[in-house]
C-alpha cells in the first residue's frame, strides 16, 4: 500500500499538468457550449442557453456538406497515405545503393512545419506561376484554375495533405516491415508462394497491427486538420465552399466571434471522433490471422 | 541501492520535498516580475514591409530618447493580428499597443479590449487629427491613426500608359490595346488591367459607382439592389474581356505589376512603394468614371492606426501613452506619408508644403474625397464574407450576377442575427 501511495504521489504532477491542460479546457468547452458566449455577450458575461447552441448546429443548412466534406476529406487522404506509405515503405525495405538518401528524401514533407508547406503550395497552385500549372503545360494539360471552382479548390489542399501525410505511414510501415521475421518469407517462398502471395498472407497480416494505431491517428489527424485547407483555400475559398467541420468552427469562433455556438460544435466534433476511435478500435481487436 | 522492479531505496518524502522545492525555484523563475517590466512596451502590427522599416526606425529614435526603454514589435497578417489580439486579450494578455485597420476597433472595442483615448490624449492634440483618424463607436475614440485612406485607386505604369483613362469605356479600350502575347507563344505575357478578382474590397467602389452601398446608417445591409446587379455585371465583363488574367488575385496582381507585365492595377497605397522599388514608373489617377452611370468609384476608405490595451498596467500606462503619441506626432506621421505615400492623418502635417504639393498625395487626395468611410461595425466581418462568397461564385460562373444580390442580403441578415444570438 505504502508503495503505491508513492507510486501516486509520483503521479500526482503529471496527473495535475493533464488535469490543467486537458480536463479543465475540456470540461471548459463543454461549459461554454451551455451560453451563449460571443461578441456581444463578452464583456457583461454570459448566460446559460442550454441546448440551444446544439439545436443552432442541427438547424445550420450547409451541417451535412461540411460533414460530408470532412468525411471525404479524411478517407482519401488517410487512404492514399497508407497506399503511398507502404508502398514506398515496401521498396525502401529492400537493400539497394543510395537507400538512406531516399528515405531521407522522403521523410522530408514530414519534416517541413506544415503551415510553410501549406503556403508553399498554395503558391505551387497559382493559375498563372505556380509550379504544378506549368508542370501541367510541359505536359500539355491547360492551366487548371485551382481556386476557381470548389472541386479544384478542394483537390488542392487534399494534393497537399496527401503530401504532407504520406511520410509518417511511411515510417511506421517501414518499422513494422523490419520486425517481420525473415524465415516467414523463405518458408513460403519452398512453399512455393509467389511474390503477390507473399505480400498478400505475410506481409500485409503482419503490418496490420503495426499500421491499425497510426490510421487510427492519422484519421484523427486528418479530419482535425485546420492548417491545410484553411491555408491553401485561403479561409475556406472559393466563396466558403471548401470547407470541413474544423474549419468551419474555426471561423465561427474567431471571424463572427461566436463562443458559444463553436464549442458546442467543437463537442460535436469531439463525439464524431470518438465513435470512429472507438468502431477502429473495436476492429483492431480482431485476431491478425483471421 | 535498487529493489527488483521497485524504488530506490531512498526516503519517498525526501524526495517530494525535493520535487516541491525544484518547483518552487522554476515557478519563481517563471513568475516573478521581470525588473525592466515596466520600461519594456510590446506593439503588435500588421504593417507591410516598407511600413515596418519606417516604423524600426520610429522605434530606435524612440528608444534613443528614452534610455532603458525598449520596444518589442511583434508581426502578424491582418487577420490573425486580430484573432491573436482577441484570444490574448480575452486572457488578460496581449500586447500594449495595436496597429492595424480601423474596422478592426469595433470588435475589439465592444470585446472591452481596448482603452477609449478621449480621457488620455489631450483634447487639443485629438482635435489635430482628422476625423477618419479618430475611429470609434458611441462616442469614444479608440484609435489615432498615422495614416488615412488606405483606398483604392488606379495606379498605370507611365512606360505603357500615357494618358490615364478618365472613365471606364476608354479604360476598357486602352487595356485590350496593351494586352498583348509579346513572344507569339500563344501566352498572354502582358496584361492591360490587373485587380484582385477574391476581394469584395475590390467590388466595393463600382458598387458605390453604381449607386449603392454595403450598409444603411442603421447597420443594416443593403446588399439586395439593382447597383449591385450592375456591379457584379462590370467586374464579370472585365474578367471575362481577357484584359485581366484569368483567377487574378493579390499575389498574382502585385506580381504583374512589379514585373512591368501590366499597364493598369488598382490598388491602394500600401503598394505605392513597393512598385516604385521594383522600378516601375508609376503613375497614379482617380479610378475612371463608370460610363454606364456617370457616377465615380467609391472606394472605401479607413484609417490605420494605434489602439491601446485595457490590460496596460497603470505602471505602464504613462510610457505607453508617450509613444503612441510619438508615433502619431506631426513628424512621424508626416515620415510615413513621405516614405509610404499615404495620406496624412493630421490636419498641421497635411498643409506642410511639400505633403501639401506632392502630386500623387494630391491624387489620392481626390481618390479619398470620392470614397466613402468604411463601416467600423463588427457586422461588416459578415456584409464581407457573404460579398466575398458572391463576388467569387459570380467571376468562377456558379452564380449569376441577378441571383447573387438577394442572396447576399439573405445571407448577411441571418449571419448577422447569429452573431446577436
């Protein structure tokens, strides 16, 4: 008894820095999400509305287009993360000259701070000067007017995320391809298992409990992603059409100051996020050999 | 001496005192006032980078004067100077003194985050500003600006255009005129206009040019009128004319001018500079009067100025009231409409013979005298956002010019209604 007393007390710091940094504005948001807090209620304080912010979000015509982006958004991304990530892991696994440099190489996007990348590749879409139109009239496509319309407008930040995105599965998958014992594929291989079978019953089994966790992340990630799409659609352009439900909060609370009616959103998001936890964690139960 | 999977051996309060007392000495390292607390003044800016240099150097004859006192600048865009000011200021922080545009004070005074001057600053000094450079709600004044306009008007490079255009006929003829594939590759390489075509604040002066406006004097949009119709009409004609290039927007505009690759911006005076730098000729004229309506553009017109924190400690307050009116003393305004070309925002410094008798002073003089002040009301973030939405759809072809105006109107009233909820 005595020893988990200590083993507490040598909690209790770190228990208290979570408390400060994640109970408290947790269980602060969900207050907030109860009034009405917002420009005009600041400064007197505000009052206690209920559920009346929740009812706000329900009765908001374009709820189901932001979530229906959102939902989007995050399946191709993460989709094209893991198919990039292991893909790439896959032929970064085999011994060959120059193999460091590569990996470095592609590491790269990950360890650019996302909001330079985010603007550089803003710049990259440009109609007139940006990279990728000029790369497309090498090529022979005409200039796509990436901000014009809102399927251009949406592929742009998804293009850049995916970018930005693929590296980490890249890392993860790579680790789990190199804890995979050896013996595994020599034995299929007498078997007379060919490579796609190989790939198929060894490799990809096998790099599932390793991968589970980080598409678990990278799907909170992803659908909490405000940097990428707020900075290359510049606020959700064209014309507020782009944007998921991140976004969208983010200019509720901070462009029409409105507190209360964000948190309540936030809490929504926050719900939304832990059912698709807890439905992927569910799965990842699963034995790895069924 | 280590037990198996256990603890050192070693008195477990021994060390939470230890613990406690390391974080005692970090949380007094951390907490205590600072000495210099009270002659160290933040200023957080928007200010571009010609801006910035002018004001450094304000800064450095400021703390010249001033021995022991220094002044930490801190930069941000526009937007996020007022989403970091707003969040930092809500927590009791923040910086002493804010620079940015005057639309920027209705929030922020309405948040109580800014102090009403009228009770600081000397009654004879505030009368030395012009009105525009005294924005504020409900009778206080919450800002002094350096500099007034801050408007658009029609900038030509003087090697490409000789005589600017006077109305809007004439402007459209001289643009297809000097839009011109120079290299024959089938790419435009010089354009006759260039003009942001993602910013309402661009639609803004041939609404006014067509007769209508943003909002009421009660605060109530107006964004449902046949002038807006007609305006949203001109600017699709423009795009569409093959004068401008196509999606052009800020950066790409800035660039084509700078480049020497556009014989016409519009653009307001922030840019003046940069271009004169780039070494481009530039020329500066009033925007052309709409032919269609007889009437002139009205670009809206605002004031960039200094607003002071309430969260300034009374320690503070003296030194931090010194340099706001430092920066804004005759001289200093008058050294950023010399460097920058913007107007000045004081009556004595506007009569100084060489601000008085600099002709491009003088035409963006006449450009402000036909703007109209921008509405310093919050809900102007929503009458912006619903425009920016139309003005977009309209140009990229998913709304039509006719549609567009009712939904604006029906947009901002809810939107506005949210933020009253």
């Amino acid at each position: 008894m005595t020893r988990n007393r200590t083993a507490l007390l040598f909690l209790l710091p770190a228990l208290l820095v979570l408390v400060a940094v994640v109970a408290w504005p947790f269980a602060y948001n969900i207050g907030l999400s109860f009034t009405n807090l917002g420009l005009y209620t600041i400064k007197d304080g505000a009052s206690f509305v209920g559920l009346r912010q929740y009812a706000r979000i329900f009765r908001e015509p374009e709820l189901w287009n932001y979530l229906l982006r959102t939902v989007v958004w995050t399946a191709v991304n993460v989709f094209f993360h893991v198919t990039i990530g292991v893909t790439l892991a896959l032929l970064l696994n085999k011994p060959y000259r120059g193999r460091g440099i590569y990996r470095a190489l592609l590491i790269l996007p990950w360890a650019l701070p996302q909001y330079i990348a985010a603007l550089s590749w803003r710049g990259m879409f440009n109609y007139r000067y940006g990279a990728v139109n000029l790369l497309l009239g090498k090529l022979g496509v005409p200039a796509v007017p990436w901000f014009g319309n809102e399927v251009a407008a949406f592929l742009a930040p998804t293009i850049t995320n995916i970018w930005l995105g693929f590296p980490f599965m890249m890392v993860v998958a790579l680790g789990g391809l190199q804890s995979i014992p050896q013996e595994l594929y020599e034995a299929a291989e007498l078997d007379g298992a060919g490579r796609w079978w190989r790939l198929r019953t060894i490799t990809l089994p096998l790099l599932r409990p390793v991968l589970l966790p980080a598409v678990i992340l990278g799907t909170i990630w992803t659908f909490n992603n405000l940097n990428v799409i707020w900075l290359v659609t510049n606020q959700g352009e064209p014309g507020d059409k782009t944007h998921i439900l991140v976004t969208y909060v983010y200019k509720a609370a901070f462009n029409y100051y409105r507190y209360g009616y964000a948190a309540a959103f936030s809490v929504l998001i926050f719900f939304i996020l832990m059912g698709l936890t807890w439905v992927s964690y569910r799965r990842s139960q699963r034995p790895t050999w069924a | 001496m280590t037990r198996p999977g256990g603890f050192p051996q070693r008195n477990p309060a021994a060390l939470l005192a230890a613990a406690a007392v390391a974080g005692l000495v970090l949380c007094a390292v951390a907490c205590a006032p600072r000495p210099d607390a009270a002659t160290r003044l933040s200023l957080w800016e928007q200010m571009d980078p010609a801006q910035q240099a002018v004001l450094a150097r304000q800064l450095t004859e400021f703390e010249r004067l001033h021995p022991g006192v220094t002044v930490e600048t801190n930069h941000f865009e526009t937007d996020k100077l007022r989403t970091q000011f707003q969040t930092a200021g809500l927590a009791g922080a923040g910086p002493d003194l804010v620079y940015g545009p005057s639309d920027q004070v209705g929030p922020f005074s309405i948040m109580g985050l800014i102090l009403p001057l009228e009770g600081l600053v000397d009654p004879d000094t505030l009368k030395l500003f012009v009105e525009a450079a005294r924005p504020g709600l409900s009778g206080h004044v919450y800002a002094l600006a350096d500099q007034v306009g801050n408007h658009l008007t029609l900038v030509y490079n003087k090697a490409l255009v000789h005589e600017p255009a006077t109305d809007t006929d004439l402007w459209l003829r001289q643009a297809k005129e000097l839009t011109r594939d120079l290299d024959g590759d089938g790419r435009i390489d010089r354009y006759g206009i260039v003009m942001n075509l993602t910013e309402p604040f661009w639609l803004v002066p041939w609404l006014g040019g067509f007769g209508g406006w943003v909002m009421d004097e009660q605060g109530r949009p107006t964004l449902d009128t046949p002038a807006q119709t007609q305006a949203l009409e001109f600017m699709r004609s423009i795009a569409q004319s093959g004068v401008i290039p196509p999606n052009c927007d800020y950066p790409l505009m800035d660039t084509l001018f700078k480049q020497g690759a556009a014989a016409y911006a519009v653009n307001g005076p922030w840019s003046w500079q940069s271009y004169r730098d780039a070494g481009i000729d530039v020329g500066l004229a009033v925007l052309p009067r709409i032919s269609q309506s007889g009437l002139y553009p009205t670009p809206m017109t605002a004031a960039l100025g200094y607003s002071m924190s309430v969260h300034v400690p009374p320690a503070r307050r003296a030194l931090v009231l010194e340099l706001l009116t430092f920066l804004t003393s005759a001289r200093k305004v008058a050294e950023v409409s010399r460097s920058l070309g913007a107007l000045p925002s004081r009556i004595d410094v506007a009569a100084w013979p060489d601000i008085a008798g600099n002709a491009m002073l003088h035409t963006s003089w006449e450009q402000l005298r036909r703007g109209r002040p921008m509405p310093i009301v919050p809900e102007m973030r929503v009458i912006w956002d619903v425009m920016r939405t139309a003005y977009q759809q309209v140009l990229g072809g998913a709304m039509s010019p006719q549609q567009a105006p009712a939904w604006m109107q029906a947009q901002a009233v809810r939107k506005i209604e949210e933020l009253r909820l």
